[in-house]
C-alpha cells in the first residue's frame, strides 16, 4: 500500500470539501497504513504547522461525523511542501 499522497492544489475547494474529509474518514476505519504522509503543495507560500491549524479548521468544517481523533490524527500526517522560488543567475 502506498504509504504517501501528494496533493497539488492543497488549499483547493476540492481538498478542503472532500479529500481531506474522505482520508480522514478511511483513517476512521482503520484504512490507511501507519506511516502514512499526506504532502500538499500549492502556490501559497505557508509551512507545515500553518497548513495543519488551517486544514484541522476545515476538516471541523467539512467533517463533523468524523472523530475528533481522527481528523486530529489525519492532521498530524499532513506536511506542506513548499513552492520552490526560482534563484536568480548572475
């Protein structure tokens, strides 16, 4: 089983309304692997802690029939890869 996803568009309607909330559903139910890493990029230019206290606002949200341990946990396996900034050359 995989054991990471990485989503483009991280702060999406479509991440924020149904991907966040369907993960955290499958780990509700026991179905994602221990391990598991969700890494989100997206043209914001936020860290890792920022993205989680956003996305665990979102999953409150969008995922209320979820367990709070759940989405809590599901927000603990996400990490924020940072866009890249092109260096200038001399």
């Amino acid at each position: 089983m995989p054991q990471r996803l990485v989503v483009f568009g991280g702060s999406g309607d479509l991440t924020r309304r149904y991907l966040l909330p369907a993960l955290a559903e499958l780990h509700a139910a026991g179905r994602l692997p221990d391990g598991f890493e969700v890494v989100v990029a997206d043209r914001a230019d936020i860290g890792t802690e920022t993205y989680r206290r956003t996305a665990a606002g979102w999953l409150a949200e969008h995922a209320p029939t979820v367990p709070p341990a759940a989405r809590q946990a599901l927000v603990r396996m996400l990490v924020s890869a940072r866009p890249t900034r092109p260096t200038a050359t001399a």
